[in-house]
C-alpha cells in the first residue's frame, strides 16, 4: 500500500509546496510533512465508543435497563407518626417552635425566652372543628363576595361572546 505525502517547505517564513522531493532541504527550510488519506479505522472506532457512552448515560443502564417507568420513593418526613415541628418568627425579638399533630389535630406553640433559656407553651388550639367552618373570622371580601363575583365575570363573559366581542 503507496502512501501519498505532502511536503511543505519554508524559508522566513514564505512555505511553498513541493510535490516530489528533488532536492533535500537545505538546513535553513522548515519541513512539515503532512499525511494525505489513510486509515480512519480509529477515528470511527473513537466515534462508536462515544456513541455507545452516550446511550449508556442518557438510558441510565443499570438494573433496571430500558425501563421507562419512573417509580415513586418514599421521601423522609420532618415528624414521626404524625407530629411535625418548625421553627418561625413570632414577633421582632422572639422566636418560636410551633408543632403540629395531624393525628389528633391540634397545633401548638413553645416562644424561647433566651433570659431563662428555656422554651414556655404560648399557644394551643385543636381545629377539628375548624373545617367545618366557612365564613368565620374573615375580612372583605368574603367566601361568598367572591363567589358572586366570580360569577358576576362569567356571566359578563358568556355575554360578550354571545355579542361577537373578542
């Protein structure tokens, strides 16, 4: 198998391309030899290996290969058996741990008083009840404000498209 080669000489920096050898350059020429063609058996081989990694990490090939199915975790919670604690702000120098048992629906509060340095019961409430309640408590607009006016904007509305109007 011939190989083609390109000979590249240069003196001060002017190259000129010299197609056969005739002479041999003198000690003053830069030579760059360059290899036309050949073999790129590596180069593809590179490319299939690349080609390959990428599936394996886009797939995720592990043991559950080609599996598309996305399965739910159990994630850790904040509490156990049903009682969740957090930390909040109750005013501008005090601050608070208010739990919460969802099990027998109560919510209380312990305010840290850092001169004792010990945690006091501020506040207790169960809201067992709480839900059945709809309009307690609350300012304008009510529940039922709303409603009306939600209402009010889908009926304007029904009668614009009614008319034509976008």
């Amino acid at each position: 198998m011939w190989r083609t080669w390109t000979v590249l000489t240069g003196v001060a920096g002017k190259l000129e391309k010299m197609e056969k050898l005739d002479r041999l350059p003198e000690k003053s020429d830069r030579v760059i030899v360059v290899q036309a063609g050949g073999s790129q058996a590596a180069l593809w081989v590179v490319a299939g290996l690349l080609a390959v990694i990428a599936t394996v990490l886009i797939m995720r090939w592990d043991d559950r290969a080609f599996s598309s199915a996305a399965y739910a975790q159990d994630v850790p919670r904040a509490g156990g058996r049903g009682i969740y604690a957090f930390t909040g702000q109750l005013s501008k120098t005090s601050y608070g741990l208010f739990m919460m048992d969802v099990d027998s629906s109560t919510v209380w509060c312990y305010e840290y008083v850092p001169q004792r340095r010990r945690l006091e019961l501020v506040a207790a409430r169960s809201w067992h009840f709480d839900r059945y309640l709809e309009e307690y408590n609350v300012t304008s607009p009510t529940p039922a404000e709303v409603a009306q006016l939600v209402e009010k904007q889908r009926s304007n509305r029904t009668l614009d498209l009614q008319a034509g109007s976008p």
